[in-house]
C-alpha cells in the first residue's frame, strides 16, 4: 500500500543518516595502525546502510520516485568506498572525508538534512569585521567567538564552562577533528576547523558526561549529533538526554566560522 510505503520510506531515509553519523563516530575512536578486525563494528554498520538503501530504492520505485531511487542507489554503491578504504586500513581521518562525502550525497534525501540550506549560518562579514577593528589576531578572535559559543550554551543548560583547547596540529584536516576529554572536561578542537556544529556536538558529550546520562557510545554519539544539528538550525531538540537546544544567535555563529576560515587562510600561506 502507498501508506505503508511512504513510512518505510521516511523509515530508510532517517536510518541511512544514522548509520552514516554512526560509522563517523565509530571511526572517531578508531586508532592509526589498526587491523581490519578492529573495525568490525564500522563494518556492520556499512552493511546496514546498504541494506536501508536497497529497501529505500525499492520503495521509492513503488511510490514512483525515481530521483529518490538514484540518491538511495548512489549512497548504496558509495559506501562499498568506505569498506574498501578500512579492509586496506588507510587513516581513520582519511575514511572520515570518504563518509562525509557519501553523507553529502544522502542528505539530498530530506531537506531536514541539508546543513547548507541553514539561514541562522548566513555570515555578515561587515559586523564580524566591525567588531575585531584593529585586533589584527586571527588567532585570539577565533578563540573568543569560540569561548562566546560554549559560554552562551554553558549558561543556557546550567552547567560550569568546559575547558576549550585548540591544537596547532592536528591529525587529518582540521575540519574533522573534535573530541570530549571526560577525565579533564576538556573540549579539543583544531585551530581552523572551529564552527558552532562541532563546539554544539562536544558540548553535547560534556552534558552527557556532567548529567550522567545513562547512554551507551553509540546512543551518545546519535544523541550529540541531534543536539549540534538543532543548534545550528535553531530548533528545539526532543527530549531526551539531550533536552532542549535552541539557536545560538547568528552573529555569534558567524563569527565562528570566518574566524575559522581565516585561520585556515593563515595557516595556508604560512606554509607557503
């Protein structure tokens, strides 16, 4: 029935996201050197992603929906890239680039997905600029939009601020890196590579961590994401462990990101 159909689909479409968001996070704790073996958990999740995307292709034909059945049929055949770069064990970093192009693709299956389609990310470069006039320290603005982000987000749940530290060097690109210390209650970003999504994500973990929430890894990690997507678009979150998230203001935001983008220019002519 077209009924039934139409939920399965919605179905297919929301567990390819989760997988792809699962496969990241299980490659976040992935080790360099590691054996195939290591990795056997990334691997069922691939295997449940493909097996969304043929029921997906599936229900999209019987509802009609060719487009759909290609984005299904693309991510499907795209995902085997992400098998073969752990079966050759090339860096997890590297396998994470790989995962965030396929989840590109897969986020043309919901405009709910669509992280570029997010207007509360808009950048003013006129009111960045005005308001670091004369400070000429890429470094120190990103830092305070940075500390601004965590500050605005700390006093909205009610908790004590969480270390920030921002690495000069980084494993991978500095755009993939972001971690939760438990033990030191330390956020850990890359200089370049700060934006409001990450800093919501880490932020996300940290609460988990002070509430105690009784979370396993993998619920943690689809908890976080949920959290950071509904910052960025300014929604409120569902309840849950996570509760309620709503927009960080939109100058702050963009701030973040030109700051991290012209740290990412700095460092690129540095090198030259």
């Amino acid at each position: 029935m077209v009924g039934s159909a139409e939920a399965f689909l919605k179905y297919n479409k929301d567990n390819v996201m989760k997988h792809l968001l699962a496969i990241e996070a299980h490659l976040r704790e992935l080790e360099e050197g590691y054996r195939p073996d290591h990795a056997s958990c990334v691997i069922k999740h691939i295997l449940q992603l493909e097996e969304q995307c043929e029921e997906g292709i599936s229900h999209a034909a019987e509802l009609g929906q060719d487009e759909v059945a290609k984005i299904f049929k693309r991510v499907r055949d795209e995902a085997e890239s992400i098998r073969k770069a752990l079966l050759e064990g090339r860096p997890p970093a590297e396998i994470i680039r790989i995962v965030r192009a396929v989840r590109r693709v897969a986020e043309k299956l919901d405009p709910s997905f669509e992280l570029e389609k997010c207007t509360t990310c808009t950048v003013d470069l006129g009111k960045v600029k005005a308001g670091h006039e004369g400070s000429g320290d890429l470094r120190k603005m990103e830092e305070e939009y940075a500390d601004k982000v965590l500050s605005y987000l700390s006093e909205k749940y009610g908790v004590r601020k969480p270390k920030l530290v921002l690495l000069d060097k980084c494993p991978g690109e500095p755009a993939d890196f972001g971690l939760y210390v438990k033990d030191r209650k330390e956020i850990v970003l890359c200089r370049g590579g700060v934006d409001v999504h990450k800093l919501a994500h880490e932020f996300a973990h940290y609460l988990q961590d002070v509430r105690k929430a009784d979370v396993d890894w993998e619920e943690g990690e689809c908890e976080a994401e949920s959290f950071a997507l509904n910052v960025v678009r300014g929604r409120e979150a569902g309840q849950g462990h996570g509760e309620v998230a709503r927009d960080v203001p939109a100058s702050v935001a963009a701030a973040v990101l030109v700051a991290g983008v012209l740290v990412n220019l700095a460092l690129l002519l540095a090198r030259k």
